[in-house]
C-alpha cells in the first residue's frame, strides 16, 4: 500500500469513530472529522452538527497548526470554547499521524456544557444541605433502638477496657449474657447488631444467647 492510500485508509478508519461516537452523544456532543490533507475542504464528516459547519468546510486554527508543525500536539483535551450562537462548549482535538509522522486528520468533539449546565444545577440544589446543624444532625434515620443497644455494648466493652471486636471469646460471652439478661434480644434486629458490633456471626450470638437462656 502507498503512502496516498495508507493515508486514506487512516482516515477511512477515523471516520468510522467519528460517526460511532456521534451517535452515541445525539444532539449533545458534535463530532466533527478533519482531512488535513486538504485543508480548504478539510472536513470530512459532522456527526450532531452544533456548529453549522458543513462537509467541505476549511480546516479550524488547530488544524492549520498541525498542518504546519507535525511536533504539534496531539492530543488538546477539555478547553473552553464558543459555538457561532455564543453556546459554551467543551472541546478535545486528536491529531491522526500517518506512518512518516505527518497530521493527517484531526478529530475533534465539540460538547455542548449549555445543556448540562442547567441540570449539574439542580442536582448540586438537589443534593445541598443547610450549614447550620454543623456535623451532629437533628435526627438520625437508624432505628432508636439499634443506637441503643449500640450505644449498650460499646458501655459494657468500656467496662473491659477494649473496642468490642477486641473483647476475647470469654469477655464476648458475657457481654451477650449480659444484654440477654437487660432484655435487649427483644428488638428484631438485635442478634444481627450484636453480631456486627462484636465481629461475631448471628449464629454466635444466638448461641451465647442461648447458653444465658438455659443457665436462667
């Protein structure tokens, strides 16, 4: 293959990408296909045409740039730019070099942020918080009942001078005895809090459970 038809078949393959990532954006981002080799017709294909630039239209300043200085860039990523409506965009340009390091084509997507603007809005709105409670909210959406009994075994842990998952078996024992004999198993959830604050399985706890039940 000679150097003319490598280059066309390079931007054949660039075109293919440019219609596949077109598609995948509708009427969001516009992804347009420059051919450098002809830099008054450079472009080659406009996928979501934001611009209202057509197939045929000249090479941009990046382009020209490229065509000039093959140590160019190749990659330009993420600056601001205008659409001719004075929209906001968001842009990325890859330059496409051939086997003897010359810009052949240019891909470039144009995004419009016009239309996400709006929407990174109402979702920061969205999620805000008001200031004013500092770190200890109001109320809490855990069942008073698990801060509770949370708040029961990190007392009696206290008591045996370590974190719960730190007691022994032995000293886990008799804090589960103990919660049996205070009536905490009469929460739902009990076991599976228990077992969780002690590091413990369910089947653990209801077995110490258990053994406080049968020595009562």
């Amino acid at each position: 293959m000679d150097g003319g038809a490598a280059d066309e078949h390079l931007v054949r393959e660039a075109e293919k990408i440019a219609v596949a990532l077109g598609r995948m954006f509708p009427g969001l981002c516009e992804v347009v296909l420059h051919d450098l080799r002809d830099p008054d017709h450079s472009i080659r294909a406009i996928e979501n045409n934001l611009s209202g630039r057509r197939v045929g239209d000249p090479a941009t300043e990046l382009g020209l740039a490229r065509i000039a200085d093959p140590a160019y860039p190749g990659v330009i990523q993420n600056y601001p730019n205008r659409f001719p409506d004075g929209r906001p965009a968001k842009s990325t340009s890859i330059g496409i070099k051939n086997a003897e390091g010359r810009y052949v084509a240019a891909l470039c997507l144009n995004l419009d942020v016009s239309v996400l603007s709006p929407v990174a809005l109402t979702l920061a709105n969205l999620v805000a918080t008001d200031t004013g409670h500092g770190d200890q909210p109001p109320e809490t959406l855990r069942d008073r009942r698990s801060r509770e009994l949370r708040r029961a075994v990190e007392e009696l842990a206290a008591e045996r001078g370590c974190p719960p998952r730190s007691l022994s078996r032995a000293d886990k024992k008799a804090l589960v005895r103990q919660l049996h004999r205070d009536g905490c198993f009469e929460s739902r959830d009990a076991a599976r809090t228990i077992a969780d604050l002690l590091g413990v399985s369910r089947a653990t706890v209801y077995n110490y459970a258990k053994t406080a039940a049968d020595s009562a």
